[in-house]
C-alpha cells in the first residue's frame, strides 16, 4: 500500500471550512473513481495565523497513484476550488510504502440495547 502525503494552509478559519468542505465532496466523490484507491486522511491543525492540512491518501499501488496524479506522481492535484481556499500548498508530495497497518477495533457491542 502507498501513502501519498500532501500539505496546504488556508490562510483564515473561513477559508479553512471552505477548503475543508471541499474535500470532503468533491475530492471524495473523485478518489472513490480511482482504480486502486484505498482511503484518505484530512489532518487539521492550527499553525500559528494560518490553519494546516495534512492530506493523506492510501493507493494500492504507485501505477494507481499515477492514474490518479498523471505522468508525475510527485506533481501536487490541486483544483481550482482548492486553490482560492487556501493560501498556499506544496507542490510537491511525498509517497511511503506503508510498512505496518493497524485496522481500527470493531466497536464495542452495547448488550444493554439489545433485546
């Protein structure tokens, strides 16, 4: 599984909750096209004026992460919607093969609910 690590500010809390609707629709709704794609991370935290995001997603493979990010994989994706909500990004992004996984616990079962 591949790791791709990308970075961008949103330069006000306003502009952090557009950029952050933006991911959660539009970005979502194109990774669940992507041949490969495994899940995704928003990171949120503030930085000093400006408020960070950490965007992690997860690819089966680096020939997936190319049918994503094109002939570059190392280029950044930033749409337009992105681009006016945020102040700056990188340009570049970072690829990890993810060495461990952990799966998140199954809930707890509430026997109290039950019948």
């Amino acid at each position: 599984m591949i790791a791709r690590v990308w970075r961008g500010w949103a330069g006000s809390p306003a502009a952090a909750e557009d950029y952050q609707r933006h991911y959660e629709t539009d970005v979502a709704a194109h990774l669940q096209r992507v041949p490969g794609f495994l899940g995704a991370r928003l990171l949120r935290q503030p930085a000093g004026d400006e408020v960070l995001f950490t965007s992690i997603t997860y690819f089966t493979s680096m020939d997936d992460v190319c049918s994503f990010a094109g002939e570059d994989p190392g280029r950044a994706v930033v749409e337009e919607t992105a681009r006016r909500a945020l102040s700056r990004w990188d340009e570049r992004v970072s690829h990890h093969e993810v060495a461990v996984d952990f799966p998140r616990p199954p809930a707890p079962i509430d026997r109290a609910a039950m019948p």
